[in-house]
C-alpha cells in the first residue's frame, strides 16, 4: 500500500472518540504527557452509539460483585475527574433506588444480590421491605404507585449513584485534551487499515488518504463498530468478537406539577434519585423500567426508558444498522407510557415526538456457560504479531465506568498492565474466554440478522449475557 508517513508519530492511537475512548486518550495524554491522536468516525458528542441523548445512571449496587468493587472504584475516580475538569455537574449523587419484586433477576441484576454485596463492602444502603414502608417514604413518592399489585415488594436506596451529565463529559474531556498541546483529535474520518506487521510500529490508515500515521500503541474504543474495525487489521484478524447488539428507546415526559415532579428529600439534592423497577415480566411486555431526575435543561420533564426491546427488529449480531435507517422502538415506548400511566401520577403518560432516542448497546457472549464477564471485553488483541501493542474494550453498559476504564486502558497501552487490583476485576472481561467467533461461525450468522425467539426468549438470551453470576 503506497502512502507517505503523517508527521514523527504517536505513542497512542485511540480508535473511537466516545465517552471511553476520550477517557483513555486524556489519562495518556494529560495525565501521562503521552503524544496521542483520537479518532472519530462521527463528530464528537454524536448520537450514532451507546450514548446519544443527556444522561446515563451511575450506581455501585450490582449483582456482581467484581462490579460492585469496580462501581466502587470509579465513583472515586469521578470525583477525581469532576476535581480535575472543575465541573461537579458530571455525576449528580442523587441518589439510586431499585425497587420491585426482589425475586426477579432482570438485565439490571438483582435486588436482594446487590444488597448481598453492598453489605459484604461495607457500603452504607437503605433496605425497605414491604409496601407500607415503601409507600410511607416521601423520597420515593413518585414512584411507589408501582408496587400497587405486588405482595412482598423491597426498594433498595444507595446514596452513591446518580445520573451521569453525557455532553459535559465530552466536552469536558476534549477541551482538557485541547489544552494539553499532546493531543490531536479528528472527527468524522473512519479507520481504513491497522497494519502491525512491523516489528517497532503500528501504521494506521484513515479513510482514502494516502498516507499512514505511526504510532506504538492502539486502543481500540469503537462500541459496537468493533468488528468493523477488526475487519481493518492486517495481517488479518480472521475472528470477531460475538456481539449482540440491541436498540435501547427512551422518552420525556412531561410533569403535571413541577412542583410534585421534581421535589424530593433523597440523595444530596431536591430531585428524584435514578430508579430500575423490577416487575414481572410478560409475553411482549418485560415490565422493567428505569428513569432519571429532571435535567437543567428540561426542567420540566423526566425521561423514563424500558430495559428491553419489544421485538426481534431491535436485535442484532455481530455488526449494528446503519445509523441512518434505525427503526424506533414504538411498542416499547408505548409500553413504557402505560408504565407511566399505572406508576407516576405526577407525569403526563402521553406519547409524544419530543425527543425519542435510540441508542445501540451491544454485549459480547460467550459460548461457555460460565462464563461471566457480562457483556464486556478489556483485554489485548490476540496474536503473536500484535505483541500487546493493540488493546480493545467493547460491550456492556460502560458509562458508569468511564473515568476507571480509560485508566486502565493506559495503563495497558503505556505499561502493558495495570494495578493488581483492576487487574483482578477485570479478569472476567478477558478476550479469549469464549467470545471469539471463528470464520465458520461467522458464516453461519448473517450481517444484522435479528436475535430470533419471543420476547421472553430474547430476554433470556440477555440475561444469560448479562447476569452469569460472580466469579
């Protein structure tokens, strides 16, 4: 391939300029003064992936326990960056609550598991069992019109958790990284070709540009465009990371009274904490739900979200639909507006066309029952040329994780490992444990072909993903 050398080169090459690739390219660049570049085969902020829209839930209750130590440790590591960017909006502790039926195990984990670990950590929680005390509790008011139909319900509050401010993250993390003098950042140019053929250097080609630039390390951050950025490896990379992919909806609605709407006592402010709901689920209707408190911006409304998908159109393998023609989820926001209806009488449950997202998450699955790395994959590419010079991280829900995530992944591409701890937390996250898909197995899948099964069956499938217990 004839090209000409980009300028003396790079220490690192970040593929992907989300909200972890961002993090990765400021932890090399600001905080360790290493040359970097970021690309992004969007503009930065877009909405084309994981995290379009404003806000994202932060919690440390989890089912797992590796994720729950993890969650632990990123919460000290937002604070660190909130210090760092002079800007303590980027995690409002709010609060966290999930409630429900403490027996139902949803993509979200499991009440009485999470509270199983957060008492093993030593982390203060609120553990409310029965509907007199849920319903008697003024913070969580709003919303306890929910277990109306329930017999045992449990409502679990952390006060460490809170909605995640998406656009002032990135913009935060880019203007740091602008600033810096060690970072260059190109938007909407995609990656053509990785050559690691070479012993001392990574040569990396973007879009039709005749030239290459060097660089000694690349981290791979593209989401769900992961296996297209495989495709870009040469020598070749003849296998792809198992990947299921699904468009997640989520809708505001506005509030009947302000006032009822947005006071609260929970947490550390006057708003309502994040919320998941546990319910039983149905045939078309899984019946989990989460929200978040109202926005600065929107004073007015909430945004509530189904944790499903209402049908096999909304499921994926391997690669996610072009970002022009993604279909809207509209039986499951309609689902969603019934949830509001029977739950939330300070909302007005009618559906309207202000402002419904979709955003692409995908999760890497494994074929071996044991496995539990919950959708997602830190580790270094394989292969004896590669020489751990190529790190990935893709899958799962990771915005709660940004701050800690990006660290390690510097830690990897500067160092070539990380803290015995984060290494001991990210061990189930490993490349080679079952995700890996060969080209038989490629063969046999089709580009974009739906997840087949009722809705039940796919949530199984999800849940296997995501809830296959702790290490």
């Amino acid at each position: 391939m004839a090209a000409r050398v980009s300028g003396s080169g790079y220490d690192v090459i970040v593929v992907g300029g989300g909200p972890i690739g961002l993090s990765a390219a400021y932890h090399c660049a600001v905080k360790e003064g290493k040359k970097v570049m970021v690309i992004e085969q969007y503009n930065f902020g877009n909405t084309h992936g994981s995290s379009p829209g404003f806000g994202r839930q932060f919690r440390i209750c989890y089912s797992e326990l590796y994720l729950c130590k993890l969650a632990i440790e990123s919460s000290k590591e937002w604070d660190e960056l909130m210090k760092d960017l002079n800007d303590n909006s980027l995690l409002e502790r709010t609060g966290c609550l999930w409630f429900g039926d403490a027996t139902v195990k949803s993509s979200e984990g499991n009440i009485d598991e999470a509270v199983k670990n957060l008492k093993m950590l030593s982390q203060p929680y609120d553990l409310l069992e029965g509907k007199e005390q849920i319903q008697s509790d003024e913070r969580f008011s709003f919303i306890s019109d929910a277990v109306n139909d329930m017999e045992n319900p449990k409502a679990l509050f952390v006060k460490d958790g809170g909605p995640i401010n998406v656009p002032g993250l990135i913009e935060g993390l880019n203007r740091m990284l602008k600033s810096s003098g060690n970072a260059d950042l190109i938007e909407n140019a995609f990656v053509k070709c990785i050559d690691y053929s070479l012993d001392d250097e990574v040569r990396v080609w973007i879009g039709q540009q005749p030239q290459y630039i060097r660089t000694k390390k690349v981290i791979l951050t593209p989401g769900t465009y992961v296996n297209h950025v495989l495709s870009s490896l040469t020598p070749t990379l003849k296998e792809r990371i198992n990947l299921t992919i699904y468009l997640w909806s989520s809708i505001y609605f506005k509030s009947k009274a302000v006032s009822r709407t947005l006071s609260s006592v929970s947490g550390s402010s006057n708003k309502w904490p994040i919320w998941y709901f546990f319910g039983h689920p149905k045939e078309n209707d899984l019946n989990c739900y989460y929200g978040f408190p109202s926005e600065t911006k929107r004073p007015n409304y909430a945004r509530v979200a189904p944790a499903f998908t209402s049908n096999e159109r909304f499921d994926f393998h391997l690669y996610p639909p072009d970002a022009c023609s993604r279909p809207l989820d509209k039986d499951a926001l309609q689902f969603t507006s019934d949830f509001v209806k029977k739950s939330m009488p300070s909302l007005d449950p009618k559906l309207t066309n202000d402002e419904p997202s979709t955003c692409v998450a995908g999760f890497a699955e494994s074929c071996k029952e044991d496995d539990n790395g919950v959708g997602f994959v830190l580790d270094f590419l394989p292969g004896e040329n590669i020489n751990d010079r190529i790190v990935v991280f893709t899958g799962g829900w990771a915005m709660k994780f940004v701050p800690v995530i990006g660290k390690i992944l510097k830690d990897l591409a500067i160092r070539g490992k990380t803290t015995p701890l984060y290494s001991q937390l990210i061990k189930p996250m490993r490349i080679d444990r079952g995700v890996l898909l060969t080209e038989n197995a490629i063969a046999n899948i089709k580009s974009q072909q739906p997840v087949k099964g009722n809705n039940l069956q796919r949530a199984a499938i999800f849940n296997k993903i995501w809830l296959a217990g702790p290490p």
